[in-house]
C-alpha cells in the first residue's frame, strides 16, 4: 500500500500523506517513502517545488506508537526537507500533533486553513519533543514554545501563524496558497535553491551541533517506564496514572 501520494501540475510535485485510517501517523514505512519521495524530487530539474499535503482531515497524528520510526530516521528525513533544493510548501487543512509539527517547522512556507490545529502533546504521553526541537526552535517563538512544549496545550491556526510555526492562516487555504506557487513558479531554480541556502543556514546549524544528543534523548525517554504509561494510558483511552 502506497502511503505517499504523487502529482504533479505546472512544475508543482505534490506530497500527500495518505494514510487516513492512521491519522498519518508518522510510521516507519511512511517516514521511510516520505523519504524515497524527497530523494526523487530532489533528483529532478522539473519540479520547481513541493507541496506537502495530507489526505483525511488529519495532516499528520505524531508518532505511530504501534510502529514508531527510528528517532535518527526521523531526524534524517526532516534535515531531507530542510536541504532539499526546491522550496517546500506544507498545505494543511487538518490537525497537526507532535511530530507532525516538525514537518511543519522543516517546509519553508506553511500555510493552513481555519479548521487546523496542532498541539505538542508528548508530555502527555511521556516524552518530550526532542527530535523536531531541531527545526522548530530556530523558526518560532521561543516563549510560546515554552507554553505549548510544556502544557500539550491545543491551539489554533491564527496562533500557529503569530508564534511562527505557520507562514500563514486563512479559512480558504488553497486561496492563500496561489499567489505564491504562483510566485515560486516565476523564480529561477538556481535562484531559488541558493536562496533557500541562506534561509536553512541556521536550522542546518543546530541540525549539526545538536543532532545526536537530541536523538539519543528520544530513544532514552521512549523506552521508559513513564513514556510505557504514557503510551498504554492513550491506547487504552484513560488518563495516566501521574495525573493530579
């Protein structure tokens, strides 16, 4: 099964995530073609840009807890996004939660309708968001982070825009979205790659400098006693056992 789909319209590449019944949770076979697809598009002198979409109207749930990618999977496919040559455009008409919000922070434009919302909720589960720390916090409010990082706390599209994590909110997204794939297919490739290099440079820093501790921060917190509550309490539906 594909959990990728792939068009493509006027030099635009169009990534969804399609695995609905999911939620696009970030499994280890959908990283790994998200990943497959990236690897192409670089490849390819015709597509200008990528969209990164979603089917259903969930973008992306976070981690697959059944079947998890390997933290340094993640971490590889995420710098994929930030290096990538083409600009990536994530359009999102849905809800966002944990490591979907690092796909978020790792495109170079974000756009989401009305109806979207996002949350880090991986204190509520146990763990905390280490991995996609390496493109949110250079691109967003380091005090709303604070807030949000710290409370899993649920928010909407005009604050996802206000703290950064958005490039914009509108109740059409598509509408919002036109002017600039519109702009983005006036610009010159080699233009465009070299100037997405100035823009990366910082968030390829911290990807250099704090990679291997982050990553081996994640894999401590997933395999402890906490985080296995954590992860039962939510399948199971019921509140963790630290709950005050």
């Amino acid at each position: 099964m594909t959990l990728i789909g792939r068009t493509r319209e006027r030099g635009i590449e169009t990534l969804s995530l399609d695995s609905p019944d999911t939620r696009n949770a970030l499994s280890a076979p959908l990283v790994a073609e998200l990943s497959d697809a990236l690897t192409d598009c670089a490849k390819d002198t015709d597509v200008r840009a990528i969209v990164l979409t979603h089917t259903g109207n969930t973008f992306c749930a976070g981690a697959d807890l059944r079947n998890p990618p390997p933290p340094d999977a993640l971490v590889a496919v995420l710098r994929q996004m930030v290096e990538a040559p083409q600009p990536i455009v994530a359009r999102v008409r849905g809800h966002v939660r944990a490591g979907g919000l690092g796909l978020l922070a790792a495109c170079d434009i974000a756009a989401a309708s009305g109806e979207a919302t996002f949350a880090f909720t991986e204190v509520r589960i146990g763990v905390a968001p280490a991995v996609i720390s390496l493109p949110l916090l250079p691109r967003t409010d380091p005090r709303a982070l604070a807030r949000y990082y710290l409370t899993g706390e649920r928010f909407g599209a005009p604050e996802a825009a206000r703290i950064g994590l958005l490039t914009t909110a509108a109740e059409d997204v598509d509408d919002s979205l036109a002017p600039i794939l519109d702009g983005l297919r006036r610009s010159a490739p080699e233009a465009l790659a070299e100037t997405k290099r100035l823009l990366t440079a910082r968030v390829l820093e911290t990807f250099d400098r704090d990679a291997a501790d982050l990553t081996a921060l994640s894999a401590r917190l997933f395999a402890s006693a906490q985080a296995r509550e954590g992860m039962t309490a939510f399948l199971e539906r019921r509140d963790p056992a630290w709950l005050v």
